[in-house]
C-alpha cells in the first residue's frame, strides 16, 4: 500500500509502554491473514466484560471515527515481535502513530506493513497530548508533520523502508523491480567471463 501523505485528526492515546498483546491479545494470533483483525484492536481496553463497548475508551468516542493518526505514549509496541500488532492498526484504519519512542522490532514491522512510526520530541509530543482530534499533515516525501497554523516538525524514517512506503512495495516487491537491472548486470557479466575465455 503506498504511503505519500496523510491528513487526519488524530486520537490520543497517552499511555506508556504499550506493548503489542494490549495491541492485539495473543488469542489472535493464530491468524496468518490481516482481514479481521482491526476488529480486534485493544480488544480488552475497547469493551467492557460484557462485550459492550467502553465509553471511556479513546477510540470508541464519536470524534475518533475516521481518524488515521493515533498518537501514544512512549516506548509504544515494546513486548513480543509479532507482526499482528501493525497489521490490526492498519486493518482498524491507521496510518500514522506518533510517539517519542518506539520499540525496534515493532518499528521495523509497522514499516514493512504500511505503518508510519513518527517520532516527535517530547515537548511536541506533550502538546499533541493535549489535542486530541486536531488535523495534522504527514507528508512521507518531505519528512514533516504539519501542525495547525503551519508549523513543521521533521522527523527521520529509514531511507530503504521510505522508498519502499513511497513505491507501495514490501522488500521482494522492491527487489522485483530491479530485474530488468540484474538481467543487465548477469548479462554484461556473462560476456565479460565468455570475452576472458
């Protein structure tokens, strides 16, 4: 799935250390497929133990419909390494999660599923804390979050999983497309080995 930009209000979700079984419980993971797991995301925040949905609960608010930007507390997907985690947020309809920190292999999952991991510093962060429901703009291309009234925040995605995000390949898609180039390349070899033979 391509990623360029996205504009989008965000839901606040500021709670540390949230770790990929709160994400999605481990009850799901049996599951080899994405279909149905959006469904399925903070499953035991989101519902009461009655099955009904909890009102307190950030996403289950009127105003977070729609949303395409979650931003969390620090040190967001630490835990296991299951690649689950990223697939229910983009199933549930998120593109962009905003933090000060991410865990590494969640961060790496969330890049090759679609999933944007943008660090902020901290005192940014503190004041997106506080506004739950504002619209930003994540522009991939030019490394900026844009804040309302127009300030900018830069921030840093791997240069590869950028190219890949941009392209709307995963890492065989990429490699893939360079086969015209390595057909070239084993051909210009082949008649160098022939030439010196």
């Amino acid at each position: 799935m391509k990623f360029d930009t996205v504009e989008s209000k965000t839901v606040v979700l500021p709670i540390e250390n949230i770790d990929t079984d709160q994400i999605i419980p481990a009850r799901f993971l049996k599951t080899t497929s994405m279909e149905g797991l959006g469904e399925n995301l903070f499953l035991d925040w989101r519902y009461l133990a009655d099955g009904s949905p909890n009102p307190d609960f950030p996403l289950n608010k009127p105003s977070a419909k729609g949303a395409q930007i979650l931003v969390t507390g620090d040190n967001f997907g630490c835990g296991s390494s299951r690649e689950h985690a990223p697939w229910a947020l983009v199933q549930y309809g998120f593109r962009v999660i905003i933090s000060t920190s991410f865990a590494d292999i969640f961060k790496g999952n969330a890049l090759k599923n679609s999933l944007v991991p943008v660090v902020v510093p901290s005192d940014i962060h503190a004041e997106l804390l506080k506004w739950p429901g504002i619209v930003l703009k994540v522009d991939l291309e030019t490394e900026m979050v844009t804040l309302p009234g127009g300030r900018q925040i830069a921030f840093e995605i791997d240069s590869f999983a950028k190219q890949c995000l941009l392209e709307g390949v995963d890492e065989l898609g990429y490699v893939l497309k360079q086969e015209p180039a390595i057909a070239a390349y084993e051909a210009k070899r082949v008649d160098s080995i022939n030439t010196l033979g």
